[in-house]
C-alpha cells in the first residue's frame, strides 16, 4: 500500500514538474503590457518613419554598450526648441527641462536579469534594430510584437551562424 503512494506522489511530482516547465516554455518571458502608455505621445512613426532619424541618432549607446540607451531632455529639447514648439506634447517635454527631471519613459522592451542581450555585438553583426524590435518607423506608440524567447534568439543565431552555447547569452 505504501509503495503505491509513493509511486503515485513521484507521478504526481513528475507531472507537476513537466506542467511547470511547459508553461515557462510557453508562456512570454515578459508579462508587461506589450504598449505601454508614455509620459509623453513620441511617435517613432513621425520620427523614425516620416522624418527618417536613424535608431541610433536617439538610441546611441547602443553601438559601444550592452544597452541602447534612451536620449536625454536635452537631446530632445535641442530639435524641439525649433520644431513645432508650441504643440502640447513639446510643451510637457519643456516642462522635464525646466523640472531638470528625467522623462519617465516606461520600458517596452526587457530580459530577465540572467539574459545577456549586448546591442553592440548585435549592431556590429549588421543586424537591422528591426530584427528584434520589427518596424518602429510605422508605429505611432511602439509596441513590442517580437516574442523575445529563447527558441526565437536560438534561430535566430542558428540563422546569423552566431554561437549557441549557453555562455553566449546567459551570464
């Protein structure tokens, strides 16, 4: 009688394990909202899109840090003290600079703390942003619609013939 339930609790625990690393396989890495509303309306499709400014010119870190980065008040205020600056939008951008605080942008994009993702290796490879982050420059409020798991970067390094052992991204 006792074997029988040790039996059927190892089963159990068995099952419980397999459901538990199933639904880690299955579900996102990142349960926040996919679009998260901004403290400021930015458009990447005005910016990147209509305007054409490059990923870089506002993200520019990423060339040289494991990080992109995002740009100061003072990048933003430096165009917009010329461009459009009576828009309300621009008018609360002034108001961080005048404040000296930084914008409270809410991240969109983001890996577990075990994950090591270095945007410079990444841009070096020639890899367009739009691989990881899909076409910004059509979207008014950037959406993250790239499932970043590791079967996903996996392929994809499979794909660049870049290297798969566990060190290359996990540290």
């Amino acid at each position: 009688m006792k074997i029988s339930w040790l039996i059927a609790g190892l089963i159990f625990a068995a099952g419980v394990v397999v459901a538990g690393l199933a639904l880690m396989y299955y579900l996102p890495l990142d349960m926040r909202d996919r679009s998260p509303l901004q403290p400021l309306a930015f458009s990447h499709k005005v910016h990147a899109g209509d305007n054409g400014i490059h990923c870089l010119f506002c993200h520019r870190y990423a060339p040289e840090s494991p990080v992109a980065g995002i740009p100061a008040v003072a990048d933003c205020r430096a165009c917009h003290l010329f461009i459009s600056p009576d828009a309300p939008e621009i008018k609360k951008l002034m108001s961080y600079w005048e404040k000296r605080e930084p914008i409270p942008w809410v991240r969109v994009y983001s890996l577990p703390d075990h994950v090591y993702f270095p945007h410079m290796m990444h841009i070096r490879a020639r890899l367009s942003c739009t691989v990881c982050h899909d076409e910004v420059a059509v979207m008014e409020r950037v959406a993250r619609s790239v499932k970043l798991k590791m079967g996903w970067c996996l392929n994809c390094h499979r794909q660049h013939k870049a290297g798969i052992d566990c060190w290359t991204c996990h540290r």
